[in-house]
C-alpha cells in the first residue's frame, strides 16, 4: 500500500495516463480524454527531466511546464535520434497553451473534436520522445 506517502513514478504515470486517455477517446469521452493527455505529456515530460538527471521537478503542469521543459532541452533534443519532430514542435509553440489542469471543472461542452486531437498529437510526440530517450538510459 502507498499510502500516505506516494511515491512519485512520472514514467508509469505517464503511461497510464496516456492508456486510460486513448481509451476514452476512442469511446467518445473528449473532456476527461484532453485531460489525461495534458497529464500524461506533463509527466512523460517529467520522467524524461528526472532521467536527465534533474532531481527537482518544477511543481508545473504541463502548460507552464513545456516552456521551462523546451529551455531546459531545446538544444539537447537535436542529439536524440528521431526527435525532430519534437524539435520543430517546440519551436512551433506550445502545444499545451490552451490547456490548463482547471479543466477537470469545466462542462463537456467546452471540449470539441479538433481541441482534443491537438492535444493527443502533442502527447504522442511526447510519448515517442520518451520511449527513445529511455532507450540508452534505462536498463532493465
């Protein structure tokens, strides 16, 4: 049991956030679906700082915590194979902008097609970023 001192794991979180948003997408669930992508890129993010060697976390989410993310990582990136997509995705701007963790009070309504595909584009990227950034700095 991890209560009540929970441990902080990005990468799982990352992940399940990631599975359970993909499965309310599919099911037509678009506000709480924008919400895990939001978390998910958050902590994929995360998980990739921690490895890196960065032992504070900067209490953001993800809207907040791209700009600090893309400064930190901007030129390190270029180095990683198969992530100049991410690259250009940062120099296009935030993709997370319009997000904002406050959203879990928001009415369905607010949630449309197009807002919640951007949102799972970016995370995707995101999730591709960090399984090959894992790749030559996790063993098993």
């Amino acid at each position: 049991m991890c209560v009540p001192n929970w441990p902080e794991d990005f990468y799982d979180a990352h992940l399940r956030h990631w599975e359970d948003a993909e499965l309310l997408f599919t099911e037509g669930r678009l506000a709480n679906a924008d919400h895990l992508y939001g978390l998910s890129a958050e902590c994929g993010l995360k998980a990739v700082w921690i490895d890196a060697g960065m032992l504070r976390v900067p209490r953001e989410h993800v809207n907040d915590f791209w700009a600090t993310f893309s400064r930190r990582f901007r030129a390190s990136l270029r180095n990683v194979p198969n992530q100049q997509s991410l690259v250009r995705a940062i120099r296009r701007g935030n993709p997370f902008g319009n997000w904002n963790v406050s959203q879990r009070y928001a009415p369905r309504r607010c949630f449309d097609q197009n807002l919640v595909e951007e949102h799972r584009r970016a995370a995707e990227e995101i999730c591709a970023l960090v399984r090959t950034w894992r790749i030559g700095r996790v063993t098993p």
